[in-house]
C-alpha cells in the first residue's frame, strides 16, 4: 500500500475518533420538548474538538483527492 492508502486510513480512523468525542446531546433536548442549554460559543475543548474536526475533514478529502489522481 502506497503512503497515500495509509495516511488515508489514519485520518479517517482520527476523523471517527473526534466526531464521536464531541457534544451528541445538544440538538436532542428540543426534540422531546424540552429547552436545554443553548450553546452560543464553543469554549475550551469542544472548540479544539471542533477545530480539529474541520482540519481532519479537508485533510481527509485532499488525501482521497490525491489518492484519485495517482
């Protein structure tokens, strides 16, 4: 497997890791009636979580770029 393959496989496996580490409750409180927190800035760790996830994301879609052209 070229370097491409694996550095491919590296960052999707990071991409699933951080998607996962991230707040999954903060849309649910509304849906069952509830008002919850409203969150109007990300603060601290959810927003190097946050950070991070767009940088893997573009990271991801040059590598399967690169993959497609060679």
């Amino acid at each position: 497997m070229s370097w491409i393959k694996i550095s491919q496989i590296a960052v999707s496996i990071i991409l699933i890791i951080v998607i996962l580490l991230q707040n999954r409750g903060a849309g649910l409180g509304s849906a069952f009636g509830g008002s919850g927190g409203v969150y109007l800035t990300k603060r601290g760790l959810e927003k190097k979580l946050f950070t991070a996830t767009i940088v893997l994301a573009v990271l991801f879609f040059g590598l399967s770029l690169a993959n497609l052209l060679a």
